[in-house]
C-alpha cells in the first residue's frame, strides 16, 4: 500500500489587496511569479482578510457614530467605541461580553470574537468585516481560477477562530466551493467491521487549519493550495459547518 | 521568495496494536515498510486511539458494575450503563448532558464527548480510554523514534474533538513533544506595521488536524508526519492548550 500523502504550499509575493481588485487575477499572477500553476483538485485556502479587503468590506472608523450602548461598553473596557459599534451592527446575537472579550454570532451564523471585525492588517483607521457571502466569495474565486487554469478546482475561505476551552486560535473554513464540507463516515465499518462512532469530520475545517500552517508568521502569505487531498468534488457550502441552534448545547 | 510548503504523510501498514506492544517499534516497522524514514524536524501525529491500545488503556465492559446514577442515565437515554459508568469515572465535570450527548472535563482537564471513551476500533466488548499522561506517551514515542532515525523529532498524539456551534469533529492535539504547541505572535508588527491582534495560534492542532487529511477514511492510517513545517524545538505540553478556568466563558 502506497502512502498516502499530500502537499500544502503558499503562494508567495501576492500583491497588496485593495477594494475592487480582481483577487482571482492577483493569485494568477502570484503564482505565477512563483512558477506555480494549479492542477486539477488542488484546493486553495484564501484568507477572509484580503477576500474583504478585494470586496470593499472595510470601514473607516471615522465614519461611524456609536450608539449608547457601544460608547458605555466601549468605556468599561477600554476599547474604541467606534469599533464596538460596527461589532454590534455584524452580530445577529451576542453570545458572550465577558474578561473583556465579546463573542458574537455574525448575520450568517458564525460564531466567533468581535463578530469577524479585524483591525489586523488592515490600513490605519480602518476595520475589516467578514465578506458578505463567504460561499459566494469562494465560487467566484473558484470559476476565475478553473477557467484560468483549465482545471477543475476547489476553493475554501478561512478565517482564525478562538473556541471554547482551548487556547489559541485556529484556521477555519467560513466559505466553501467545489469541496463537501462534512466528509460522513456514518454506517462505514470501523477495523472492527462495526458502524464508526464518531462519524462525521469537518475537513474543511482540517483544509483551513493545514493552510495555516504556511500562511505562518506576519501572514504575508494568505492563499495556499492543498494538493493531493482525495476528495469528492460537491458544491459545498461553509453553511454546512453551522451546528443548527436545537443541536447546540452552548447557545 | 521560495513558495512555503509542507509534506503531510501517512504511513500505511502499521499492524493491529495490543496492550503491551512497543508503539514506536510498530511504527519503525511500518516505516521501513513503506519505504519511508524519518527526517530531521519531522512531525509524527498518532492517534490516541493506537497509544491507549498500546499502553492497555482499554477497558473490558463485562468488568463493569454499573452506579445508579449511571444506570438511570443510561435508560433514560438509551445508552449503556457500563459505558456511562466508565465515562463518569474518566471525568471531573460533567460540562452537559443533553440531547443525548454527553460533554465532559477529563481528568486531564480535556473538554469533549464521553471524557473520550470510544468503542469505535476497539475490540469487541471494550472501551478505550484517553493515555493516562499523552505528553508522556509523546515523549516516550519521540525518544524511541529520535533514538531509530538519530534525528530530531516532534510527536503529537491526537483526537478527534467535537466543537460548540460547528459542525462535525476535527483531530487535536492532546498530547505533544518536542514542538511548542502555540505559536505567539504578541508584539509582532503586522503588514501594516501595528501589533496584531490575532496573536496565538494553536499550531499543535492545526498539524493534528492536517494529519488527519491523510488519516482519514476508516482510519486504518493512525500515524502520519508533517515534514518541512517550520517550527523552533520545545518541549511542548498538551496542557499548554487547556484554557484556565478563570478564563473560560463557557464552562
């Protein structure tokens, strides 16, 4: 039996991203600069940053009027009203606002620390949002590249997200194309040959965090492709990674 | 600048493990195998699942006389007493019980389903239990596999964990060697120059989820290693990646 195996490899030299750049076109010819070129089932991991950042989802901090409510928490903490406030306007839900720490669930359903809203690398006085539709983010990244290249391909968009009782941060799929989400062992015979327990694996999610893992350091690296994942080509959505509110133990 | 790419392999062939086997000769054999040896910074990740085997963490249910209190959970949820029984006393809290899912705090201070006793590929008749000390199951493992090959090595010994609020499970780190588990960006500039904000990432579960990539399917590939990853040697702990309590929001 061979071993099984795959690759995970940045894409260096991708230019600054700004609002309106066509972001398929820039990783183009970021790998290209790399001598790189896709090949069919590669799976790029773009980072939600410069997706926002190429959709226009960026907002300058003095635009924004906060309410009383995001002046008097803003004050009790010690943070910029003003970024509170635009938390507020991307959370549907505030999960928790505790230590200091403001854990939202986003209008799409994430859940995650300032409701997705990053000042990290982004220009001064500004703050990113997640994208809009981080599925359709990645399809149309995913049709730019495949018709680039020639070759079928998969896209996921990550973003580092905390979770509960472990430390640290960790790379996440939060808009999928072209890759199934949840890979569902449920019915497969385990070693034993009876039905596995644990039956459904978020690979995604294990695709964002494998990423990761290049895009390392001051992330000026944040596109690398997975190659040689097996997988079934699916539409996939990052929708499918939402545990439905009556399953959820930790609402 | 050189494209930043890591190797992730798995290493077909190990035989089935028994109470008593020697881990990290099993290993060394499949290695040779399949051809493969081990290289200078490699990263092994090997489930829990082989290491419990191994070390005779396996418990025969027919030994098991079950409390009330786990008798009558157990009937109310149609689960078996004698399991319940063996996951109450792997655990110091139980975190919650409901829609006939059960979340515990181990021993060892793991958050995760059933304290982390699991049926699935373990013989007929028995449970396994999580390694009394995974850090010490990593050492030992990287001692033996440094003292094979006469390089240096990191181990990570690894479960799949399920999450709040996302679907499926994706594979942890719960025990570590020989690599420092979390990566902290603190003080560091971002590409705009500010400190960033993201600053500790949670490298040691990002490699265990990567592994898994090539682990996956029925899992007959319980160890794979990470090669080329850029990382400083440490002696690294899983519990580095336990969130205090006074931290935790949701306990």
């Amino acid at each position: 039996m061979p071993a099984p195996s795959i690759a995970v490899i940045g894409v260096p030299g991708l230019k600054e991203v700004a609002p309106g750049d066509n972001l398929g076109e820039l990783i183009v010819q970021a790998l290209g600069g790399a001598g790189l070129r896709a090949e069919d089932g590669d799976i790029f991991v773009v980072t939600q940053k410069i997706v926002s950042k190429a959709e226009g989802r960026v907002v300058q901090l003095d635009s924004i009027e906060p309410s009383a409510a995001a002046r008097a928490w803003a004050a009790a903490h010690h943070k910029d009203a003003r970024v509170l406030e635009v938390i507020l306007r991307e959370s549907r839900r505030i999960v928790r606002m505790d230590h200091g720490v403001l854990i939202a669930e986003t209008r799409h359903g994430f859940v995650c620390a300032n409701a997705g809203v990053d000042a990290s690398n982004a220009p001064a006085g500004t703050v990113t949002l997640l994208p809009e539709d981080p599925d359709r983010s990645a399809q149309r990244l995913q049709a730019y590249l495949e018709n680039a290249f020639g070759v079928r391909l998969a896209v996921v968009v990550s973003d580092t997200f905390g979770r509960p009782w472990r430390e640290g941060v960790v790379n996440v799929a939060v808009g999928v194309a072209g890759v199934a989400p949840l890979l569902d062992y449920r019915g497969q015979p385990d070693n034993q040959g009876r039905p596995m327990q644990v039956t459904v694996v978020a690979v995604a999610d294990e695709l964002a965090a494998a990423a990761e893992l290049v895009m390392q350091k001051t992330r000026r690296i944040p596109v690398a492709f997975v190659r040689g994942y097996d997988y079934q080509a699916a539409a996939g959505s990052g929708r499918e990674l939402l545990r439905p509110p009556e399953q959820d133990l930790f609402r």
